[in-house]
C-alpha cells in the first residue's frame, strides 16, 4: 500500500516544480499580471502569451488549461479567483469552484500530480484563514473518491503560508 500523503504543503517558488500541472491564480483576461500569474508567464515564456490569447478569458470560479511551455509542468491550469469584497458576494462559492473547476480539468487531462498556490489571498485580499480552510476542505472532498489528481500540492510562498496550511490539513486528519 502507499501511505504517502495525497495532500502535501510544499514553501517554494510554484515555476519551479516538476508536476504534471501547476495552477495558476490568474485574472479574467488570462493574458497575464502580477504575483504568480506574472512569475508563470515569465518562466513560461511568450508562448504562453499566445495560447492564452486564442481561449477568450475565463470566468471567475472556472479554469482554462494550456501547455506548460517552458516550466518544468506538464500543463498550466489557469484559474480566477474572487476579489475580496467582504464576504457577502458569494466569494467562498467561487474560491470552492477554483478549485473544483481545476482538479475536474486536471483528471480530465490525466494529470496526477497538481499544484496549487493560495488562490486569491494576494492582491484579490481572501483573508488567509478562511481561504485556506476552503482549499484544504474543497481539495480532500473532491480526492476522496477520485484516483485523480493522485498528489495534491499545496505550494505556499513563506513559511507562515505554509504553517497555517500544515496546521488546516492536520485538523482535517484529525477528524
Ligand atoms: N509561487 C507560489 N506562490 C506565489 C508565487 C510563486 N512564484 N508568487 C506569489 N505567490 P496573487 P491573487 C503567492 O496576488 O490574490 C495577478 O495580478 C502569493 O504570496 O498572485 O489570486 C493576477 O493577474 C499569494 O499567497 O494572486 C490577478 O490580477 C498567492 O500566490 C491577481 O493577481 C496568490 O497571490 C490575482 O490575485
């Protein structure tokens, strides 16, 4: 049996990983932008650019895929996350759906190991308790009965990320 954990928190720069897809927090256009959207698009190249073009933008709570280019991932799945407006706006639902909408997309590509970074608590201001507690939760509902995504990445940029995701996916084991 492998008793490796399908949930894992990874610190670190998400460009970086050898996985069959990394997930990026990207906006509306899909044509590029700041924090990890901005880092994807400059490892990945141009090319990205182009292919990102022809897919006509994407709708807050959905995810489009592309190749990876040249990072060392498979597949780019590019997801947008909601804008923080105070919590009354339905953002939970639509942070649920990033996740949701990308793990579906990446079964359907085989992809069994994908990456995440937190999903709109940089410039979109998801306050980081709440929106890791969504991730966490969507994430092991969603692989629970599925064999797709095997391994799920949780790659946190600093160490206080990547604490509040270890402490979030303790709890959940813990019952
Ligand atoms: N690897 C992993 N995580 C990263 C990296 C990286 N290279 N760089 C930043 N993060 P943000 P959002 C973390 O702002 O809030 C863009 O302009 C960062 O510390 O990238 O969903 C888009 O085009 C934070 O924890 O995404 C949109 O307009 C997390 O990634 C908008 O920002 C998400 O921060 C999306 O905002």
């Amino acid at each position: 049996m492998n008793d490796s954990p399908r949930i894992q928190v990874h610190t670190g720069d998400i460009t970086k990983l050898t996985v069959d897809a990394i997930v990026n927090a990207a906006n509306t256009s899909l044509l590029g932008g700041g924090g990890v959207d901005g880092a994807i698009h400059r490892a990945a190249g141009r090319e990205l650019e182009f292919e990102c073009r022809m897919l006509n933008g994407c709708k807050v709570g959905d995810a489009k895929i592309t190749k990876g280019y040249r990072l060392p991932a498979r597949h780019i799945i590019h997801t947008v996350g909601p804008v923080w407006q105070g919590g009354g706006k339905g953002e939970a639902e639509l942070l649920a759906s990033c996740y949701v909408s990308s793990l579906e997309l990446a079964a359907a590509n085989d992809c069994s190991t994908v990456a995440f970074p937190a999903i709109s608590t940089g410039v979109y201001r998801y306050p980081k308790d709440e929106a890791t507690e969504i991730a966490v939760g969507t994430v092991s509902t969603f692989i629970e009965d599925k064999t797709l995504p095997g391994v799920v990445i949780f790659c946190c940029f600093d160490e206080l990320t990547a604490e509040l995701y270890e402490q979030t996916v303790a709890a959940l084991r813990k019952g």
